[in-house]
C-alpha cells in the first residue's frame, strides 16, 4: 500500500539535488539481511549513486529506480536474498518503478527509446519488461497493480485527451469510459479488479468513480459540492478520498456499495485496510484558527478515534495494516520526531527517532516500510527497507 500523499516532498528535493529524476549494465547491491527493530536498511545502487523506493510486497520485496554506473535510472526489484535487481528498459534511456504485487510483478514507466515518450510497463520474474501501450498517444502512466497482475492508470488518445485504463494479460488495455468531461484517471485496483479514480463530468466537475468489469463507471457524487476524488479501494470495494461540501471545503469521505457516500469530516484518510479500517490525519477546530495535525483511525464501528502524540504537537499516521496496527511518525515533548506503532492493546509505542529527510512512500502488510533517505550535503538519495 502507498502511504500519505502528504510526504512526497522529501523525494522531489532528493531528486532534484542529485540532478536526474526517476525516470529521465547490470549491477546488484549485496544482500541485506532484514532484521526487526534494526532501523532502516540501505539498498544500495546499480552502480550509480542514488535510489529511490516505491513499494513493498507482504514477502519484502521492494520496487524501485536506482541510478546505474552511466548516470542512467533503472527501474528494479529487490530482495532479501538477491539484493537489488536491475530491471532493464523498454529501449530507452530510463525506467521507473511505480508498485509491485504479492507475486512479485511490478509496474512502472519506461523510455521506448532514446528520444521516445514514457511507456508503461509490467515486468514479471518470468517474463522479464512487457510494454503495455498506447490509446495511441505520446504516453501511459501506471498507478496500481493488484494481485491478479491487472493494472490500472491513464494513457492518452492521439489528440491528447487522457483515459484511465485497465490492463489485462490477455486483453490488453480496456479504455473505462467516460462520464462525459474529457480527462480522467484510475488510482488504485482491488483484487475483483474494481478500479476507483476521478474523471471529468460534462459540465466540467470533477468526480470520483468506481469501475466494474461488469457495470462500467459510476460517478460516486458529493457531499454537497461540486467536485470529489476516489483514491484508495479495498477487497471489499469500499472506496476513500476527498469530497467539497457545500461550503467548497473539503472533508473526507468513505464510499460502500450499500451505503453510498460517508462523510468522515474535515480529514484526510491516507489508507483504507481489508477491514473498512481507515488511517489519517485530522483538523481539530476546523473553524478556529489552525491547530496541530493528529494521527487518527477510524472504524465502521466506532468512528473516529485521535490516536494521540508521544509527547509533543503533532502526529502523523502512515498506514495501517489488515490486523489494524497502524504506523507512523509523531512529536515527543522534547520537539523531536519519532516513529510510532499503534495497536488496540498498546497504544501508541516509540520506536526510536526519525532519520532525517526519511521519505516513506509504501507499507506492507506486515508494516514494513519501504522509500527513500536523502542525503543532503552529498546531494543523493538512498532507498531504503525498515522493519520498526
């Protein structure tokens, strides 16, 4: 699972310090042993000096772009016992990593050739770097795969209007619809290969979808306002992301099949379990002055619950796993931040102090983290695997 948007930053910064951008020889980094409570574990390069996580699997494997001994970026795999693997191109200069399935199968972008647009990829152990076309335009962008090796994303048409899709081994790309704008794009795919995302309607709003193989997309409304987002989608098909009110802010919301869409209040939910269990960071006193972010989990049963801080102002959840423990970062007394742990029994534990420019952009089931560590004054990044 991908954590909170919210910590993207970290990455780009990296990024731009070392020069090169995840997408813009063979070498393998030595294996590392994956030990609990060690701290985060550098994956090491392709030859080059910089990488950069994306995703982790339940096995702990991880997904992501490692610069290469010509200053080119790769996308690769790494495991616990064959370290980092350099996953090739579809021609070009650079590859990307984006996510990779239970099985090991990853998605990404890819250069078709020196001067050539990005296209997506889907690579298995088996069958190595598969190019997934085109709606027969420049570019297709990947966003999720899901266990069953379907995926889902954008790609663009020849007069530059872009469609989310749904990719299948064995009928390729499935352009979702429309309901009735132009733009729109596939965020996340469950294992029924439900698909949510966003598309324009015809009178130019925003809205959030949920697509079916077998009713097409359904356009998932409001809370009172003009436009909404779908981001995240579980087994289940229960569906999270950001709706306007009337007012024209914007609260979170939950979407079930039976019950439509649920306003969660001024909170933006970041994950979505197996479970119906829900991970974020909320506002308190929307309508004062601006006050501290705490991390927060709700249930269908219980609804919101702050889970707290570990001293200090402020705490941030990352993501929660399907037995409901949920990881993060919050501030102790001190101003310090540290890493947390959250279970029903326990509470929130301290897990030691946050590396500096630590970006965690992926959770696994077993809440193992996986990005990516910048190293400011020498201007690299360097992904990384943390089991807290």
């Amino acid at each position: 699972m991908k954590i909170s948007r919210s910590w993207g930053w970290v990455a780009v910064l990296a990024t731009a310090l070392a020069g090169v951008s995840p997408l813009s020889a063979t070498a393998t980094s030595e294996p590392v042993v994956v030990v609990q409570g060690s701290g985060p574990r550098y994956l090491g390069t392709l030859g080059g000096s910089s990488s950069w996580g994306a995703d982790i699997n339940a096995r702990s494997h991880v997904a992501g772009s490692a610069q290469t001994s010509n200053g080119s970026v790769h996308a690769f795999r790494w495991t616990p016992s064959n370290g980092m693997q350099d996953l090739g191109t579809l021609g070009g200069r650079n590859s990307s990593a984006v996510a990779i399935n239970q099985w090991g199968q990853i998605i990404g972008d890819s250069h078709t050739d020196v001067d050539g647009e990005g296209h997506a990829f889907v690579w298995t152990p088996s069958g190595g770097m598969r190019d997934l076309g085109t709606f027969g335009g420049c570019c297709t962008v990947p966003r999720a795969i899901n266990d069953r090796g379907q995926v889902t994303g954008d790609s663009y048409f020849a007069d530059g209007n872009m469609h989310a899709f749904q990719w299948t081994a064995a009928g390729g790309l499935c352009d979702l619809g429309t309901l009735g704008g132009l733009a729109r794009y596939g965020s996340a795919i469950n294992v029924l290969g439900q698909i949510t995302g966003s598309s324009y309607n015809a009178e130019g709003a925003l809205r959030a979808f949920r697509w079916t193989p077998s009713g097409g997309m359904q356009d998932l409304g409001t809370l009172g306002g003009r436009n909404s987002q779908g981001w995240e989608i579980n087994p289940l098909g229960h569906i999270i992301g950001l709706a306007e009110v009337a007012d024209g802010s914007n609260h979170g919301f939950r979407w079930t099949p039976s019950g439509g869409m649920q306003d969660l209040g001024p909170f933006v939910p970041s994950e979505i379990n197996a479970l119906g269990q829900i991970v974020g960071s909320q506002f308190f006193d929307p309508e004062g002055p601006p006050h501290p972010h705490h991390a927060s989990r709700w249930t269908p049963s219980g609804g919101w619950q702050d889970l707290g801080t570990l001293g200090g102002e402020e705490s941030f959840a990352w993501g929660i796993t399907d037995l409901g423990h949920v990881i993060g970062a919050a501030d102790r007394s001190d101003g310090s931040r540290h890493v947390f742990r959250w279970t029903t029994s326990s509470g929130m534990r301290d897990l030691g102090p946050l590396p500096e420019n630590l970006d965690p952009v992926a959770m696994n089931i077993r809440g193992q983290i996986a990005g990516s560590i910048a190293d400011m004054a020498e201007g690299r990044s360097s992904a990384f695997l943390w089991t807290p």
